[in-house]
C-alpha cells in the first residue's frame, strides 16, 4: 500500500477494483436467465434512469456521446456478454479485456503520430505472449470465438477512452449516464434482431431476483459507483498512486472465478495470466520507477 495514501481510500480503491473484478462472474451468472444482447440494453438502461434525472449533461456534444456510448455499450459490453454466454471463462475474460491498454496506446500513437517507447514494445510483447498462451489452449471452456469476441471488446473499450479523452467530460460519472441513452437503444433492436422476441419475453419472465440484483449490481455497482469513486480517488491523489490498483481487477475476477464457478487454473493460465499482468505492470510502472530511481 503507497505510504501517500490513507487507509480508507486505499480500501476505496480496493472495493472498486474488487466490484470491477467480480463483475465477471455477476455477468456469467447473470446470463443463465437473460440473452447477452437483452443484458446489456438493460444494463444500460439502469444506468441512464433514473440518474439522468439528477445528473446535468456534460460538457460534451451530442457526437461525442453517441460515439461513446455505441463504443462502450454495443462494443465493449455487447461483445463481452456475447463472449461470457458459454465461449469464454469469466476470469480469462477478465485477465483478456485488459489488452484494452495496449490497444489505446495504439489509438493514440495513431491519431498524434507518436512513437511507441521501447517500455512499451516490451510491455506488449508480454501481454501478447500471454494472450498467445491462452489461444494455444483454448478448450470447452475457453474457444478462438470467444476469446477474439474479448479482444474486440477491449479494442471498443480502447476507443471509447480516445472518445473520452477527446471529449474531455466536466463529470465522468454524468458522461458515463447521458451516454447510456446511445447504448440502450441499438442493443435493443440488436437483441431483438438476432436473438428474437420470444428470447426477450422468455428472458424478461424468467429472470428472477438473483439476475434483477446482477442487472442493478452492473448498473448502479460496476458503473455508477466505480466510475464515481475511482475519479473522486484520482481527483485527490496522484495518478501513480491509483491507477496500480487497477493491476487487482483481474486477480479478483479469476479469483471469484474459481471460487464461485469452480474455474481450474492449470500452469498455462497462471503463466497467461503472469504475462498479460507483467505486459500491463511495465506500461504502468515504468515511467514512474525510472523518475523515481532518476535513469
């Protein structure tokens, strides 16, 4: 634990990357009862009303929204649902989604034409060994679709964060909420597409309090509250001090996987798991170990 940072928002810190790491499991169990696509719109939903309500628009335009909520909800989460409802294990899902660092890096190089700095090659020469490594064994739990449905979640959840970095919000919570009403919609008409009204009206009967609680703890827990106390973190802390936490997200979410599901973790996840997490701690670390040791 940094010196710098007191207990109680060092345990903040801990109960968001804790919620953010067990949402995976929340999604899977979810899923039993609800079509992906049905999921998400609902999740989005909640997230929009009623905090829309009490939250004042951001400082954005109406394009910048639209552009992240289509990203972040049809992209990120759409796919990722898709990937949990039986192609991928929720904490590899976890431990693959974080490849969205390396894919924003990327973005941004592209966009600014800037050069990647040889931490970086490093660091994603690592996280694609461990993304290699799970491709190698994918079996019934873990397939090719699903872990490529997660890469292209994380590649949307990469763009999203160019959106929001270009739209610069007032209130990251507030961009988050408004965005929403970009994101329910599609993922309605896609779910009522292709996985079919009789789908969506079974889902809807079925669903009982367990997943009800899974669609709250999705929209109010994963997205309203973390977003909420990472920034309040960030806002009175250095940026070094939080964002490491954020290398816990996917130790809670394999974790809580193979508590409550039951998911093995033979060698090769661990070392997937050690690669990716080692690809994401020297982007992270690097540039703050080199001010700090002064090379």
């Amino acid at each position: 634990m940094p010196a710098a940072l007191p207990l109680r928002h060092f345990l903040l810190a801990l109960a968001v990357v804790a919620v953010w790491g067990t949402n995976f499991v929340v999604i899977k169990l979810a899923l039993g009862h609800l079509p992906p696509l049905l999921f998400a719109a609902l999740r989005f939903t909640l997230a929009l009303f009623p905090a829309m309500l009490f939250l004042p628009r951001p400082n954005v335009g109406w394009r910048n929204l639209a552009l992240y909520g289509v990203l972040i909800g049809v992209g990120q989460f759409g796919l990722l649902y898709l990937a949990i409802n039986g192609h991928i294990s929720p904490g590899i899902a976890s431990l693959v989604v974080q490849t969205q660092v390396f894919f924003t890096i990327g973005l941004s190089m592209r966009m600014r034409a800037e050069r990647v700095q040889p931490f970086q090659w490093l660091a994603l020469a690592l996280a694609t060994a461990g993304i290699a490594t799970i491709g190698m064994h994918t079996d019934g739990t873990t397939t090719v679709l699903g872990l490529l449905l997660v890469l292209g979640a994380a590649l949307s959840w990469a763009g999203g964060n160019i959106a929001a970095k270009e739209g610069k919000p007032d209130n990251m919570v507030a961009y988050v909420v408004w965005s929403s009403a970009f994101a329910a919609p599609p993922l309605f008409v896609l779910s009522y597409l292709f996985e079919g009204g009789d789908a969506i009206l079974h889902g809807l009967r079925d669903a009982d309090q367990a997943t009800w609680l899974a669609v709250v703890w999705q929209s109010w827990g994963n997205s309203l509250f973390g977003y909420a106390a990472w920034g309040w973190l960030l806002a009175r802390h250095p940026a070094a001090t939080i964002t490491p936490m954020a290398l816990l997200v996917p130790v809670f979410g394999m974790g809580a996987s193979t508590w409550w599901l039951g998911e093995s973790l033979p060698l090769w996840k661990l070392t997937a798991a050690a690669l990716v997490m080692g690809g994401l701690a020297v982007n992270l670390l690097w540039p703050t170990l080199k001010r700090a040791f002064g090379r």
